[in-house]
C-alpha cells in the first residue's frame, strides 16, 4: 500500500471510531433516561391517581381497570401499531433507538415495581414526578430516540410542524390521557393532576433538549473591525460574520459583526471586545438554538 492509501484510510478509520464512540454514549445515556422514566413512574405514580401521558399512562389506566400485574407488557403491546408507523417514516436508527427505549423503559418499570410510592402530598408529588419523568425522556429524545407511544406521534408530528417544541406537541398528543384519567377515577383532580404533571415534564424535557445547546449570539459594531474579528477568530475560536448596515439617524454605512459563542465564553467575548475598543456597541442575546460549524447538527427526525 501506498502513503497516498495510507493516509487516506486514518481519516475514515478516525470517523469510524468516533461512530463507535457516538453509538456507545446513545445507548448509554439511553439506557440512564429510561431508568431515570421508570423511577419517577414507580416513585410518585404508580399506586396513586397521578397518571403520565402516552401510553405508559394509557397502560396505567388498563392496568386499574383490569388488575394486570405487567403494565411493561401493556406498554409494549400497545407500541407495536405505532412502531409500524413510524417505521417508513422515521428511518432505522431511529426505530432502532426507540425500540431499545421502549423495551428497556417498560423492563425497568416492571423490575422497579417493588419500590414504594412517595406518600407526600399530591401536587409536591406531581411536580417532581413531572420534573423527573422529564429528565429521562429529555435525555432519551436527545440521543435520538423515544420510549415510543405519544413520544412517537411527537416525532412524527414534528415532521409538519418544525416551529413547534417537541415538548409542547407531546402534551397535545398527551390531552386524550388526561381526559381518560379523568374518566376512569372519576376524578378531575386526577385529571388535573396529570395536566399539571405533563406540563412539567414538557417544560423539563425542552429545557434538556434546547437549553444543552447553550448558545448565544452577539452583534457587535466597532471602529477596529478587523482586529475585532481577528480576535474572536483566535482566542476564542468562532467564526464571524459580517452584516452590511446602515444607521438611521446618521445615515452612514457600517458593518455588524454576527457572533455565535457558548454562553460560557460571554464573559470572555465581551472582555476581548472592549480590550481592542472601548467604544464599541455590543448586544448579546440568548439563542435558542445554533445548528452547525461547531454547535449542533439538524437532521429531519431532529429534534
């Protein structure tokens, strides 16, 4: 073999590993969201009139009203037609990860079951029940994944509807629970307690997903553009980019500087700025979200 061959491969051998590693940390933090998920079910759910959405709440319902003693098998047997679904539509990997999520969820939830439920009061209960149902299912829809049911229907929602978080389009998939809730226990504090309990959850589960972004964007205007630029390049390591403007009242043409850094490096980015020019005008705001050249990357099951 050649050196040109030679050093061709390193690179594709490098991607591979990092595949690899990729892979293995899904599957790992996976596995810690379904066990987070199956926790929260199991401490402040499962022997009271809190239900979850989806269809770990719909299997919960099915379990009250007929004394089965596996709500994992429920959950599993009611995943099978939405699986199908999504399957044409979603891609392998993705069907893949869910269905190592909604195995593993509903095994956890079942070998869990002999924890006792917190006895604490009803609301305290709901929001941490919330709050901790939706770490896990945070973390496994940012690895790609789901615990299927609802989680499924969001995804494929979030195909036709890409402004909307994921969060709030798993409580709309998640309303037909808490009217059923309701139903079953003839109780609306039980449904309101599931509403107060998604919404918790869809508040927890958009924070994980859209806040580990941690971007922020600057604009800056300076006198000593180049060195500015220059600067941000270098020391912190971010690209720029130039915005022709024009200022209202003066009339004359300038040029803003675009920058998207870690909120981390705020503190530095404006410390840099101000060292090369007092007189710059600078604003910094929160983004939501940055795709790309060192953020995050944007695929269509992406979240």
């Amino acid at each position: 073999m050649d050196d040109k061959n030679v050093a061709s491969s390193r690179p594709e051998a490098g991607q591979k590993l990092l595949f690899r590693r990729k892979r293995i940390t899904d599957i790992a933090v996976i596995i810690l969201g379904c066990l987070i998920f199956a926790l929260s079910y199991n401490l402040f759910m499962r022997r009271s009139h809190i239900v979850p959405g989806g269809v770990t709440g719909m299997a919960s319902l099915i379990n009250r009203l007929t004394g089965f003693s596996s709500t994992g098998l429920i959950i599993v047997l009611l995943n099978i037609p939405l699986f199908a679904l999504a399957f044409r539509r979603l891609g392998l990997e993705f069907i893949v990860y869910s269905l190592l999520g909604t195995l593993l969820s509903a095994a956890f939830i079942d070998l869990l079951s002999f924890l006792p439920t917190i006895k604490t009061e009803p609301l305290i209960a709901t929001l941490f029940g919330g709050a901790m149902s939706g770490l896990g299912l945070g973390l496994i829809f940012a690895r790609g994944a789901t615990t299927g049911g609802s989680d499924i229907a969001a995804r494929l929602l979030k195909l036709h509807f890409r402004n909307m978080p994921i969060g709030a389009l798993s409580v709309c998939v998640n309303l037909v629970v808490v009217i059923s809730a309701g139903l079953v226990f003839r109780d609306i504090n039980a449904a309101l307690y599931t509403t107060i309990l998604e919404t918790a959850a869809s508040y927890t589960i958009d924070k994980i997903i859209y806040g580990a972004s941690n971007a922020t964007v600057a604009y800056i205007i300076s006198s000593k553009e180049a060195e500015v630029v220059n600067a941000i390049n270098e020391v912190l390591q971010r690209g720029t980019t130039l915005l022709k403007a024009t200022g209202a009242f003066t009339g004359d043409d300038r040029r803003v500087i675009l920058c998207a850094v870690k909120r981390h490096q705020v503190a530095a980015l404006k410390s840099l700025v101000l060292t090369l020019d007092p007189a710059a005008f600078v604003i910094v705001t929160r983004a939501r979200e940055v795709l790309g050249n060192g953020f995050d990357t944007y695929s269509d099951v992406s979240l």
